[in-house]
C-alpha cells in the first residue's frame, strides 16, 4: 500500500502526533507500507516535493510540535487557474498523486485545506482529511486537534497576567488568535477567570465594557481582564457595510481590535488599559495530552477508513467516538459561536460579561 | 438563598474552580445568599463545623488545587449505625442541615460520596452533586472534573520516564492512580506513548507483557513504558475468589502488582525494569484548564438548578452540555472501561499491547 | 518588634516567596513581631494605607505570584517636592514609620525603589532592601529575584513559536522585555536557541542581521528566530543625541523596535517576518523553583540583619552566598550586560549573532 | 580536526543541550570538523561502536531530554581487569581513540565517569569532561547540569503533594533521588516550602521529626511536608559499622528510608503518613533554561579549550564564570552539603527542621 501525506495550513501542536497515528494504525495491518510525506503543505504535491518516510521519522514525534513535513498558506484562490508559468494546479497534484500511484492521500488541515482535499476528491483522488486547527471551527466535528493546545498556551498566558494586574489593579487585555470564531477565546477566557470575554460572534457595547469594569470596582476588584479575539467588532463596526468598514479601519491608528478598546477604556475611565499579543505562540509547543489522545484516536481511525476503502471522509469526533463524515457535506462550512448557546449562558450567569 | 458546601473523599485539582461557579452563578441571580462551607466533607455536616463564606473567600481559587473546605474519606459504613457516643450520623447530618435552615447542599465528591448524597435525598434533604474524581467512574456523566487535571499530570511523568527509558534502553513501568478502573491509566498511557497499558478491566497475560517488548526489541526499539492501573490483575488472579485472592497477596513480597511485573519482566527478558510510582502527584496542583472550563459550567448549572428548585440531581456533562440527571438513578454504579470499545480498538490498532 | 513591607515598582514573581522568608525568619527567632504591611508600594506609606499581617497572610503565599501587598510605579521624582495639597512625601513617609514605632522597614524592588529606600536612609529610618526585579540590572547583586522566572516564561514563548517557525520557514521576532538592560533578552535567548540577540547594550546593525538570517539560508535553515530587548537599538540611532532620537521615533510607523526591525527584514529578504509581544506576561505566573530559593534565601538573611540591627543594607547573593551591601554604595548604579564579557563571547562561538 | 563524544552514567536533562554547544563551538572556528558519536557510554568506546554526526544531529536538541547517543552506567571497577573474553577495557579504549585518530575525546557524565576520565587522561589521551549530574555532587564545579531540571521536577511533584496533604491535613512524605548528597533534596526541599529536609549529610532524630510535626499541628497546621533524600539516615544507623548496617537493612520490612519514616510517623502520631517516590521522573524531560543556558556555556568553553589545545580537563561554572579545571585536581572527590553552611543555617531560620 503506498499512502501520502501532506499538511498545509498554520501549522499547530499534534499534526506530527497525528500522522504517527495513522502510520502506526496501518503499519500493525499493512504488510508492504510505503508512506510519502509531501513537503510545505499543497505545495509539495503541486510541485512534487516529497520524500519517503520511514518509521525513523514517526519515531518520538508524539510529543513533538509543529509538522516534520512544513506547512504552507495554500494557492487555494488560484487553483484551477494556470500561474504565470501556465501551470494548472490541480492538474498538477493529480498527476503526481498517480504518478506515486498512491491508494490514498491523507490531508490534515483546516477550513481551506479542507476544501481543496474536497476539490481533489471531486478530481477522483482518495482522500482521507483530518481536522487540524487551533480555532475548532470546523464544521461536522465536535473537536479539533490543536484547540486544547492552544487553549492551555493561551490560559497560561491570562494567568500570568492575573497575578500582575492584581498586583497593579490594572485593567489588562490579552488578545487571542481568532479572525472569524471566538471558540478558542471563549474557553481560554473562561479557563483563566477573564471578567470580560469579547468575541468575533458576539458584537461588543463599548458602555457595557465599562459599565462590567465599573461594577468590579464597586465590589472591591480594582483589577479587570479581558480575553479579545482578534476578530472582536463593535456593534457600529458589525453594522457596517464590508466597504465601510475597510475605509474605517484605514483611518484608524490602531489596527488591532485590543489597541482600540484599551485607548476607549483609558479615555473612559481615566485608568491605562494594559495590551497583551501572544500571538504565534499559542499554535507552538509540545501537544496536551487531550490532543495526543485525540489524535492518536483519529490517526488510527484514518488507518482503519483506509483499509476499510472508505476514502471521501474527514475523521471526526462525535460525542466521544470517532466518525466519518462525507467532505462533500461539510466542505466549506463553518462552526461558530451560538451567542445564545448554554455554554455562553453558563459562562453569563458567573458574572462573565460578553460586552451585549 | 442560604446553600451549603461540602467537599467529601480524595481531593483533586478543581474542587475550588467548582464551589466557585456555583457561588459566582447565584450571586449574581439570588439577593441575599448565605454561604455555609462544612469542613472536611460529611465530618463536618455530622459534627456542626462549619463557617460562613464570603466573596473574598471564592477570589482568586479557580486556580487553586485542593479544596478550601479539607476533605475527608466518608464513614459511610456506619451511616446509620450509632456511634461509640451514641451518635447517629445520618440524624446528626439531617438535624445540622435544619439548624442552618439551607436551601440546599451542594456536595463535590466522587461515587462512594454520591451513595451518601443519595441517602440524604432520600431523607428529604434538598441535594445537588457534582461529579468529583480524577477516576472519572461516575456513571451517568461523561466526564468528571479532575480527571484531565490527573491525566497531564501522570503523562509529565511517563514523559520524563521516557527521554531516560530511551536513553538507558530500559523497560519502565509507571504506576498509575485507579483501583478499580482504568480510565486515568487509559488516557495517560496512549497520551504518553506507553507501549503496554494493564488495566483493571482487562486482565493481563505475563506472555503477553514479554511478547510485547521483545517484538519491540526486535523493531529496533530497546526500551519500552508500561503504564500499569494500580488495580492491574493478571489473568490467573482475576480466576481466583476474593478469598483465594486475599491469602495469595499476603504470601507475595510485593503487595503492588507494579513491582510484581517488574520482577516478572527482570526474571524472564534478564534486563531489570524499573518502577515509578508518582502515587498522590496524580491529585495535586493546579488545575488544568479543561477542569477549570467544565467545573466553571458545572458550578453554574448548578447554580441553575438551585434557583429552578431542582433537587436531587447530580449535574453531568453529556455529550458537550450540561444536564441534571436524578441522584437515583445514578447512585451505586461505576463507569468501567469497556474492553471492547472503539478507543481500546482504536489504541490497539496502533500497536499498544493491553497484555491480553 | 515591629516591621514594615513595602512592595514597590513593577511586580514579578516571588515578592511573596521573599516577604514569607522574612516574617518566617524572624517569627523563629523574635518573641512579639509584629508586621505590617503598606499597601502599593509607597503610596502606603506615603498616605498611612497599611494593614496588620499575621501568619495566616504568609500562609500558601511561597507559590503565588504578584504581590499581596499590592505595588506601585514610585513616585520619585517629586520626592521633596510637596504635591498640589501641599504634602511633603518624605516627611508624610518619614511621619507614618514613626508613628507606627518601626523598628525597621523591609523594601522589596527595584532600581528606583532603592534609590527611594537610600534616601529613607539618610533621614535616618532602618531600612533593608531587597533587590526585586525581571531585568536582573541591580548593581550590587550577581542576580536579582524575578529574573530566572522571567527566563522561564520568556523562553516558553519562543519554545513555542520555535515549533512554528520550523514549520513554515519563516523568520520571527519576539520582543522581551528590558528598556535599559539586556539581561533577561540574553538569558532567554541563549536558552530557547535564538540565532539573534539583540540587547540595549549591544547596538546593532541591519546588514548583520541579513548576514545572519542568509546564513542560515544557506546552511539549509529556513527560519530565524530573533530575540529582541525592548530597548535594543540601531548603530545609527545609538549614534544620534536625545532630541534628535526622539523626533526620529515621532515621524516613524512603529514605536516598537521589534516591528521596525520585522519591516526591514521584510523588505530586504522578500519573506514576511512576524513578531510576538509576550509582554507583561514575563513578570507573572508563580515563581520558579530557583526564584524560591532565593527569596527564602535573601528574606531569612535579611531576617537576620533585623535582628542583628544591620540596617541601611541591600540583601544581594554574591558568588552563591548571601550579603550585606550597604545602600549608599549601590543605590543609584545600574549592572548592565557588557558587550565583552565571558558569556557573550561563548554564545557568539556557538554561532549566535548579536547584529554587531 | 576529528573529536569524539560520550555521554556515561545515569542520564539527566541537558546532556544534549552540551554536546550541541561543544559542536556548535567547533563548528564556527574549525574548518574540517569530524564528530564521532559512541554509543552508550564507554561501552562504545570499548566495543568500537560508533557512528559519524553531522549538523542535523545537534539541529532541535537544545530541548530534547535524554542523550541522543544512549548512556550506561560504566563498567569502572573491571577498568584494569580482562574480562571473560580476555578483553582489556581500557588497552580497547585507547586503541579505538587511536585507530580513529581523534584530537579529542568530550566525556560528560559524572563522578564514576570523571574518574575514568581522568584515567584516559593519564594514559595519554586529549580528554575534556564536561560535569552532568542532577546530584550537583561534583568537585570543582559550583553547578553541574542536570540539576535545576532535577530540581523543578521534584519541586513540581512536592507542589502537587502540598495541595492535597493540605487538603487532608495529612503527613506526606516525598522521597527525592540523591544516595550520597543532598544537594537536590535540599533545593527541591526549599522551594518547595518542605517542613522537614531529610539529607544524607545530617543524619536525623526521629524525636526530632515528631517534634517539628506536633509544633506545627500547635500552629494550626494540621499537614507536614517531607522532603526525603534516598540516602537519608537516622542518629542511630549513621553510628554502625558498614556490617552492621547492611545486617540491620537485611532485617527490615522496608528497604526504603522513606517507608521506615512513614512508619515511624504512623505508630507515633498515631495519624498515617504517605509516601511519594517520584524516582527516575526527576533525570526526565526537556532542560530547563538555567541548564541550557549553562550547557551552551560550557560547551562553548568546551570548544574554544580544545582549540587550544588545553586538554585534561573539566569544563566548570564558578562565581558565574567558565574556567577549565584539572582533572588530576578533582576526579574521585565529592562535594557534599556541609551542615554548617549559611544556606542550611537560613534554612533552619525560617523554621525548616533537618532532623537533627
């Protein structure tokens, strides 16, 4: 059997944890196994960069971060139209997927990534996608690997600041990777005590932002810490037109989200409004152990569709067991933040305010 | 409102980050609300120690391990059996309860905990449990809070077991918390990379253990990790009576099985394994942000429950959300692993040998 | 006997773990003690805010970050002269030390705090310092308490983005902490394997940098990471007066180096560089082990001194053990990172650039 | 210039992070370098098993626990003695060095090792060692690496056991690895806010240890903490002969110091006391900055000595400084804790109790 792998995207904590999966899943069950690893994400298969991998090199990588095999943004825009060297991308990668011969190509990415595995299986290839992504927006699964990750990288970093901006009663932003969804904010923000957790969902009042800081000084708190998403947006800015919006943010001296609402909370209530950006580092670092189990979990059900021939599918987890899920049914979707969803509700009625 | 607390049996990391969701979820709904925390679980309801808790005393313990209450193991086999003194526990426990005319008593424990909270329901006690044990054998909820906490803290371990295991070409086993199930010793295991996982529910065969680590040797792998349950049983144990089971122990020079192996392993490969047992670290420390995240919805779904008059419910989390699920129905039983389930399969499949 | 703490300037780390060493090393030794402790900083003792501490406040506290005492930025520069309510702060500070019938006041901070607790001393009060800082720059002191946590965090940021960088070749900056001295950059630099360092001390040169970032290229490398003190600087700007690097800083898009530098690397190499601003996180979070020993170390000597009526005196650790050093010596005097020292020679051997 | 490397004894945590330093040192300065890696230990050096390493070998390792090229604990006291097959251990060490014609062998490890170093260097061969240990017990050096990894990982486990001896207000005993020296304990012991230090160097009272309990129990702490070293030894066994000693540990139902202590406690206080033996978990997992920053450092001394041709010694840290220091002046010295010293006086200041 000769499979390829390939990851493209940000990269995140357990891709490497979860390709071992799925060579150590068919390696058990697989006589002849011959596992091509495509370098930089979609690049390697358009260009035909790979190289052939052996146990060697899934050998310790469970604990390890980032990718063995690199990663890249996909061209996913450009796909069908041939570059400035009259390459035709997708044409590309099906030739190198049957000039390997391979019998399957397992794909780990996010939303993008996904929609081109999605294309490539339209084109006849057998894919098997593996829902990577530190924002756990994908669509038909209930987790993505990376997300715990990210969650205890971006906790630790909410922590720290606690302990300062009590010390200085301080109000403190930390902003938290996020464009479009805000689950990765909503649960580092909850994890770590935030008083105020803005999401890309859940358009913010500047009033109420400080009517809940006014509030904790009045019971004695003379600290405040929000969680941001990056993506955060006031409800003017919600109201506006795309084209509106873009010509505002032009004009504007900040422009991350966290920078604007510091300067509103220091002009408002007289006090500096502190800004934190972690950044890259929350898809850095060594896996959790909730992400190791996961994706050993998704590796070995990914080794298990292969055998079984059940190509076309994202490996999922549902309710605690692993799935497969049809690329055609959930390509191109997105799984967002239900503003009135009981976990928001929950997180609500501890006093957490979510700036509506 | 006037509730009571109570934290009964091991502690573990997040018992803090669950009183403190349930206090921060009605103070924020209930007006005047008195909060009476019993000291040292159940000793404290039966002897009428206790203390009023304020704010201050919930600020800045989401991420305190241990429990600001004390805990104690419950004398639940003499519940109802008068005491030297004559005293009747469940009597006293009942009487103390109308003293301080609560509402309600929120009680954090683990099964044998919600056997006695089951008991005080049935005598007319307004009760709400919360699902407390790093075993995560609480029937009728997918989770329980502790467990993630355990599960990180035994992997560190087994990860630092491994650079030296390596190193060394050595077989290490690793003694995990869980006398009766093996979830803790489950999730550490694949988390960590162990090799052999023994568990409770699935007795072991000592040929098995060895055909094990020499296929490894074979591979080219010279050491190997074993992640042992406290409660592993071999084959032939697991066919013994209790009886028969008790005499043989007391004949054993190693009254843990870890040690057993281990010399089982030394007598018949010539290479001595070694033991490690992290025993009590397992339920120590700060919580981790998994815990911290379920105990924070727990605590308000609590708090929900209270303020709604649902009483004696445990509040379970099922398949990602929140629900009350009836004390009755719930009380007495254990959530053992499965042998046959998908994640033993799953684990498995990527070669982990479980010795059967 | 009767002491005062004061915690003053930016928190960090073991303020507590270091104020615990005090009141335990004196609790042993002297028959009625009595604490109190000024709340931030000398605000506290400016305006009379102060508590009574006993044991229980020093109970559990050797693990919490930040300051119970609170802390604040001093206000120094006005020291003699009389605010707009016409209130002299030396005497006010003066006033409330003898009303209070001090027999000595403990200071925990940095370098403007010690020139504060100099002055303090030459009007006569018993004072001890301790010497509190991330930026390790207490002259005096061959380390100060803060900087190996400060190490710590600093170094787990760019761990992390290390995993990151590797995985898609590209160059990252991460900003750390540090305006006038680069200790904390060097320290945690070196340990995260940073291939450029760029300190306060250390002026750098852009063509460096790219002969660096090539190098690499060359040797096959993809990525750089960049570790980049707050106050690193260009030879050119090193090269211009105060007035004219203040007007050059006005007209310029970033006020941050590090985002000047990602600029220039962007637009000489073609390939996009990131930066991440871990920030106020360096100076929370719980002390480190090494931080804790210190701090029981530096507060049972000065326990000692206390009680030995040794006052006027920085507790400073040289060569391993603790000592006195008399304020007037060191107050005043900055320990910077000489460009020619030992360490950075070895780390220029291993291959390290500090861009000069 | 062709250089040889090993790595012997127990492993610990930055033997990698060394190596990378020496070679990265040579590889700035020499133009034709040739690594030769033997495998675990002498053994490889005896047994001509070696292999080349290039640049990808030393590329990651900064953070990677464990010795890429294995270890074993060495074959010292058969050193002049043929063995079964006639073989001369140290004629087959000399004659590999020489058939591969090396300028210098790098040997790091710790006392056993230094001292067959220090026979390699009589015998005529370029030897630099470098001192590993996570004891901290060699002579000559202030610090060896490996030891603040050990420490945070002890102090780590005892932070876990805190919460929950805490909890249950329970006598909890933490046995840490150290047979002759105390160094790791000691530090472990402080940092981790440890009630009683038990070290190998000051022999303890068992009276004494009931005493610091009960005190304590009079304070209103109803837990103690102890920090236990492998090599502990009561008054009483400290006063036997070697004979008697080891006729006495015969006899005894527990091997181990911590388990007779915990006994003790039990019968005496009449409240059971638990053990925790974290064991080989504290020579685990990735180094801590302090020792990467301090193997970069004495590899690149490493380095620029055997440029220089200063062969025959060990690279050592004192007050903050690499210096070279003659094997001849050290090997088959110990430095142990000296019970007078100013850090166990501050120790005891603070209340610690040693037991004696």
């Amino acid at each position: 059997m000769k499979i390829g792998l390939l990851t493209s995207g940000g990269d995140c904590q357990a891709l490497n944890a979860a390709m071992r999966g799925v060579v150590k899943g068919l390696s058990e069950t697989v006589d002849k196994l011959e596992v091509y690893g495509f370098e930089e994400g979609y690049k390697g298969l358009i260009y035909g960069n790979y190289r052939l991998l052996t146990s060697v090199d899934f050998s310790g990588i469970l604990t390890k971060g980032g990718t063995i095999l690199g990663s890249s943004r996909q061209p996913f825009k450009m796909m069908r139209i041939p570059d400035a060297n009259g390459l035709d991308k997708v044409e590309a990668m099906k030739s190198n997927y049957h000039k390997l011969n391979l019998d399957c190509l397992v794909i780990l990415g996010g939303n993008g990534t996904q929609k081109t595995a999605n294309l490539l299986r339209e084109e006849g290839l057998n894919i098997i996608h593996l829902p990577k992504t530190i924002d756990n927006d994908i669509y038909g699964t209930d987790m993505t690997f990376g997300f715990y990750s990210a969650v205890n990288i971006a906790c630790e970093a909410i922590d720290c600041i606690h302990t300062t901006a009590a010390s200085h009663n301080r109000v403190f932003i930390v902003e938290v990777m996020g464009h479009k969804v805000g689950w990765l904010t909503l649960y580092a923000g909850i994890a770590s005590g935030a008083d105020i957790i803005l999401l890309p969902e859940i358009p913010y009042d500047n009033d109420k932002i400080i009517d809940a800081i006014q509030k904790r000084k009045k019971q004695g708190k003379g600290f405040t810490i929000l969680a941001v998403a990056e993506g955060a947006i006031s409800k003017e800015d919600a109201a506006l037109s795309k084209k509106e919006l873009k010509k505002k943010r032009e004009n504007e001296p900040h422009p991350s989200v966290s920078y604007r609402i510091a300067e509103m909370i220091t002009q408002r209530t007289g006090s500096e409004a502190r800004v934190t950006v972690p950044g890259h580092t929350h898809r850095g670092g060594s896996p959790c152990p909730y992400d190791r189990v996961l994706c050993t979990r998704l590796g070995s059900a990914a080794a298990k569709a292969i055998v079984d021939g059940k190509f076309g599918n994202m490996v999922a987890i549902i309710n605690g067991e692993t799935k497969l899920v049809p690329l055609e049914k959930v390509a191109g979707k997105l799984k967002m933040v239900d503003p009135g969803c009981k976990l928001i509700k929950e997180a609500k009625r501890t006093g957490i305010s979510f700036g509506d």
